[in-house]
C-alpha cells in the first residue's frame, strides 16, 4: 500500500503518522519500539531523531504529535522512522498546508448516504478528499490553498526567471550559486559517517570519496549540535572521504549525523531588501528589480515561497463535493467503468462524458475547473504553448486554403 503526503493545518496541533511496512509493502507490526525524526526540507529539525513514537494497539501504524508552534509556518517535512527491533528504516512525507476544499463534516452533509460512519470512516473521507484536491489542482495547474514550495531552478542570465507555480504569495528566501566551469552547481555527496571539532576547525567523514575541492562550498543540515548546520568552504582534503572546514566554533560530538550537499561557486542568499525587490507575475514569473540577474548556471538558483489562493471559490469546493461522491462511490456505479455510451430499455442512447487527462467527465465538475483553470483549452484539449513554424506567406489565401 502506498503512502500518500499527510497533510496538516498550519498553527493547529497534529498527529504524523505512518504504516510500517514489511519487504512485500504489506502492513507489519514492528519488531521493537520504534522512533522517529522528522526534517523540514529545507533542513530545519522539527522532531529530533530519536523521539518515541507511538505504536497504537500494535497495529503497525505510528504515529507523534507535533505542537501549534511546530505547524506554525506553512512547510514540507521527512519523517524518518526507525523499528529498534530489526534497526530498519522507512520515511513518510507530511506537508503543513494553509487549509482544505472542506471539511469532513461537509462531506457527510452533501450526502445522507456518507454519514454512515461505518461504512464511511473519517481515514477514509480524509484519503479520498486528499486526493479529489490533488486532482483538482493538477488539473488547473494552481493551488487553491496556501501552500509551501522550495524550488531548484536554472539561471537565466537575465532579471526574469520562471518557477513551478502562479498565484505566487510571498518569497520567504531566494540563493543564487554561482555558475562555474565543471558543469552542475550541486555536487551530491554520500552519507555522512561522522563528524568532528576541534577548536580551530571541523573535519566530516563521508562513506565514499568525494568531488570536492578546497573551495567548495559544503551544505550542511539536520546536524546535532545545530551550530554544525548551514554552509562551509572547504578547506582541505586529509583524505579521499574527508574534507576539513576551518572555524572556532567547536560545536563537540554530533549526537545526531544529518545530510550533506556539495556546491561549486559562491553561494549568495539573497538579503532583505534584494527580497522585496523582486517582482511576481502571475504567469509563473519571479522579476529581479534591482539590477541584478540570476546567474546562470544548472539548478543553481534555490527560492522559497508561498503560493495559492486564500481558499478555494465556493463553485469550485461545491463542485469538488460533487467529485469526491463520484469517486468514493465508484465501486457501487451499476455503470461499468469502461462504458461510454448505454442504451435505455426503450431503446434510447446516451453518450456519456469520459474523463482524460484534464476531466474528471463529470460535465459540471468540468465546467467549474476549467473556469478557474490556469490552462487554455481548446474544445476538450490544451491548447500547446506554441505552434510549428509556417514559412508559407500566403497560406491565408483564399486561393490556398490552409497550409500547404
């Protein structure tokens, strides 16, 4: 069974959970006690690894509570869980959103036949919401609630630069790594083995020989002592594996090893006023108006915001009632799934919508996304962003008739 991205009310307490699984992907108790950890991605601890988590009733799923101040911020978090029994591992992803197309209590009122709470248990409704909203949003290609994005983008060379979302809300961080001549601006590296201070620099350990040079910029997160976290130049290389960072820090033995990333270049983040300076467009663009450029380079540009609508219009979570009904009762229909078309015993046929890639085929769900969609349509299909070049001057001719 595959997990989907758990997803919480930003400021309001919660639970993560997850279902551990056995090597055929099927649900197992755990086989002793089971802890977890649990980074933001962009490399902040929100649950220190090693905490306890809680097994309910040997069920297999476990879960910890997280605090109003832990979701106070709209985010994406990795949950690491570790079974102390048989020392494996399993991650679960959770994201902190600014609210939901409805609540489970409008769910069950659209319909008399959802109150069933037997029948219709709230993990279900919960799983099946998450998904018509998932739906919802591919389809319009725009988040109709607050949500969190931390990008990887190349450089453009030139003020403008396009990211992943329109109805951008605010910018919370943008860095630029600086194009160099080796080819990609990140070097990944392998797992961290340990890592040690001194009082006049730190060395890290890694499993297998690196691509770093004196130079290189280290990034390092999800380090305990925190003081370890943030980004290095390296200094030298005592080994194959190792590369040493000069600072008197002395942060002392790391009782929680996190992950490292390599880069190339100079790492600039930008400050706050080169962050107020930037200029957002609704068609997916991020304007620097400050003279500046963002360099160019192969995912060298890292940006940070928030995007979405304040809550999704009224038409549209009505309509996604309207979905969620479909599709949690789908295996009742008395129509068969492949049809599309039937005959009445009076011998009269109807033709019956049929979903694709941008419809659910359901004709007044469709109607509602696509008025709000951020894609153009022609009749049922989208229109490409750009069409083949025609060297033809005279192919509007009346004498033509077309395109030769």
């Amino acid at each position: 069974m595959a997990e989907t991205v758990q997803r919480l009310l930003v400021g309001k307490p919660g639970t993560l959970s997850v279902t551990i699984l056995d090597t055929n992907g099927n649900p197992v108790v755990p086989s002793g006690a089971v802890t977890v950890g649990v980074q933001s991605v962009s490399g902040q601890t929100i649950v220190a690894p090693g905490t306890a988590a809680t097994d309910g009733a040997l069920t297999g799923v476990c879960t910890v509570p997280v605090t109003a101040v832990q979701t106070a911020k709209l985010d994406q978090w990795t949950a690491t869980w570790t079974d102390s029994g048989n020392g494996s591992t399993q991650t679960s992803d959770h994201e902190v959103v600014g609210g939901f197309f409805f609540s489970i209590a409008d769910a069950r009122a659209s319909d008399p036949v959802l109150a069933d709470t037997a029948k219709y248990p709230d993990t279900t409704l919960l799983t099946m919401r998450q998904a018509v909203e998932e739906e919802c949003e591919f389809i319009c290609d725009v988040p109709f609630v607050p949500r969190y994005r931390r990008v990887l983008c190349d450089g453009t060379a030139e003020p403008e630069i396009f990211v992943l979302d329109s109805k951008i809300r605010t910018i919370r961080s943008a860095m630029i790594i600086t194009a160099d001549t080796t080819g990609g601006a990140y070097i990944y590296l392998p797992p961290v083995l340990s890592i040690a201070s001194t009082t006049t620099s730190f060395t890290v350990t890694f499993a297998s020989d690196v691509a770093l040079a004196p130079g290189s910029n280290l990034i390092l997160s999800g380090f305990n002592p925190y003081a370890y976290n943030g980004s290095w130049v390296v200094a030298s290389l005592p080994a194959g594996n190792q590369a040493t960072v000069v600072t008197n820090l002395d942060p002392g033995p790391a009782g929680t090893i996190g992950t490292a990333i390599g880069a190339n270049g100079q790492i600039v983040v930008f400050t706050a006023g080169q962050l107020s300076a930037l200029v957002i467009d609704d068609d997916f663009k991020i304007q620097r108006n400050d003279g500046g450029v963002w360099d160019e380079g192969r995912r060298n540009v890292v940006i940070e915001y928030e995007c979405g609508w304040d809550a999704p219009p009224g038409e549209l979570a009505a309509a996604s009632l309207i979905r969620l009904r479909s599709v949690i009762n789908r295996p009742f229909s008395s129509v068969p799934d492949r049809a599309t078309s039937f005959v009445t015993e009076g011998g009269t046929t109807f033709r019956l919508d049929t979903p694709h890639a941008f419809a659910t085929g359901i004709p007044e769900v469709d109607a509602v996304y696509n008025r709000y969609s951020t894609r153009e349509y022609d009749d049922q299909d989208p229109i490409p962003a750009s069409f083949q070049l025609n060297t033809d001057p005279s192919w509007f001719s009346v004498y033509h008739g077309g395109r030769r």
